[in-house]
C-alpha cells in the first residue's frame, strides 16, 4: 500500500500523464484498488469531498499544528489552507488503505508547493509520500509545453514586461527552426499577454540578438520554485522513495507512463 506522488515543475507533463499513469494501474491491479488525485467524473462518486477533508481535518488536529509550524515566518512559502488542503489527501489516501485502496496517487501533493528543507523535517511522516515519480524534461520542452498549454489562471504581461518575457523565453528556445520558433512566439503573445503581439513585434522580437540566461540563480535572487533539489534530497532523507522519470519531446508517451507504472508496481512488490 503506496501513497504515490507525481511531481515536477509546471510543464513536464503531469497533468497529461496522471490519469494514463492510474488507469494503466486500474487496468493491471484493478479499478477498486487504485484512487487518484485530482478526481474526474462527477461529484457523486468522488472520494474526496468537501465534507471528506473536514472530516479528516476535525479528526486530526495535529495537522492544524503542523500547518501552523509549516507557515512560521521563516520558512513560509505558501498559504495555511494550501497546507491544510496536501495533508487532508494524504490522510484520506491512507485511510483509503483500510478500505481495500492499494495506490493512491496524488498529482496534488507536498511538491505542488515551493517546499523548503526545514519542512520536510518538521512535517510528521504520514504527511509525506511513499514515493515520488520526478518528471522531468529538458528546457525546451518544459517552455513549449507552458507555452501551447491550454490553462489560463495567469496575470497578463502589459507594457515592456511583454518583451523581457518573451526574450527570455526565446533564450530557451533559440534552437528551434524558425518556423515553429516564430509560431511559439505568436502562441506566447496570446497566452500571456495583453495584448497579444502584433506581427511587427515578432519580427522585432526573432530580429533582435537573444540574450544568453544565467546559468544559475542564488536563492536570495529568485523565488523558491516546486522540487528544488535541497528539498527532494531532505525528501529522501526521510526515506521516501525517488524515481526520476524523462518526459522531453523525443520520449514515448507510452513509454512514459510504463516507466511510471512499471516503478509503481516495483515498490508494492509487484509486477505486471
């Protein structure tokens, strides 16, 4: 019995795989003994509801204290409720175990949030998973895929912001040809700013020499982002297992989510 986190930045892909990752499961173990997170289907038949997490919350206080130490001035990344919301899954998942529920996977978990060391250390271990599956791909795949990704829950680019932003994004991209380069740069235009870019200004943009991004950043100059790699290794340290998983553009999907799947079935001692 596994609670299964799948994680990494925004743009490997874990939105698309989750749900091929739990039916290929469902298919192997059976639909009764695997739950995912986030749930699709109607409200009805979803195992956590509204009512299931402050069920969950009022029977163990103990992760209101939790989430309380999580958000110390310190250490605070992320807002009480979003605590609150990740340990209310995770003990809905292992209460799920007494039920018959052999995988729970979770796309919504400790690493959806900009975790630190110090949290892992203070968060009690059922609060954690089993095992996480890393996804993770290169550069120019992660930006294409947050580029053409129909999700809109962002702020607009206005004014000189638009070009900063889209010059970045063509430092990652420089590579590609130019054809779809410039179609990625129309596509950015739509998708984060306002307004979208005017033909002129993507000659301008493609015209205009790319500027080399910093290797790396200290943590005092950016903001801390999902699976940083202090906090996955605390993550191990704590004894939680680690697979990292390739998604990039030249990988299978099909080969993805066995790979997935097949790391799954290997820490409940099982084979398909």
């Amino acid at each position: 019995m596994m609670v299964i986190e799948l994680a990494g930045a925004g743009g490997v892909g874990k939105s698309t795989l989750a749900p091929l990752v739990a039916q290929r499961l469902r298919d192997i173990l059976g639909s009764e003994k695997v739950a995912a997170l986030p749930e699709l289907g109607p409200r009805s038949t979803r195992l956590w509801t509204r009512a299931r997490r402050w069920s969950w919350i009022a029977r163990h206080p103990r992760a209101l204290w939790a989430a309380r130490r999580a958000c110390a001035p310190a250490i605070r990344t992320a807002k009480y409720s979003s605590w609150m919301r990740i340990f209310s899954s995770f003990g809905i998942g292992r209460w799920l175990f007494g039920r018959g529920i052999e995988v729970v996977l979770i796309d919504q978990g400790v690493l959806r949030l900009p975790l630190l060391p110090a949290h892992v250390q203070l968060l009690p271990r059922h609060l954690l998973p089993d095992a996480v599956l890393h996804i993770v791909a290169d550069p120019v795949t992660i930006e294409l895929r947050r580029i053409w990704r129909n999700k809109t829950k962002h702020r607009r680019l206005e004014g000189e912001a638009r070009f900063a932003k889209a010059g970045e994004s063509l430092g990652i991209l420089s590579g590609l040809p130019a054809e779809e380069l410039r179609a990625a740069m129309v596509q950015f235009g739509k998708q984060f700013c306002n307004p979208p870019f005017i033909d002129s200004e993507i000659d301008e943009l493609l015209s205009a020499p790319v500027c080399a991004l910093p290797v790396s950043e200290t943590r005092g100059s950016r903001s801390i982002r999902r699976c940083e790699p202090d906090a996955c290794a605390a993550l191990r340290g704590r004894g939680v297992r680690w697979k990292e998983i390739d998604n990039s553009r030249t990988a299978s999907m099909a080969d993805v989510v066995e790979s997935c799947v097949q790391e799954v079935l290997a820490a409940l001692g099982r084979t398909a």
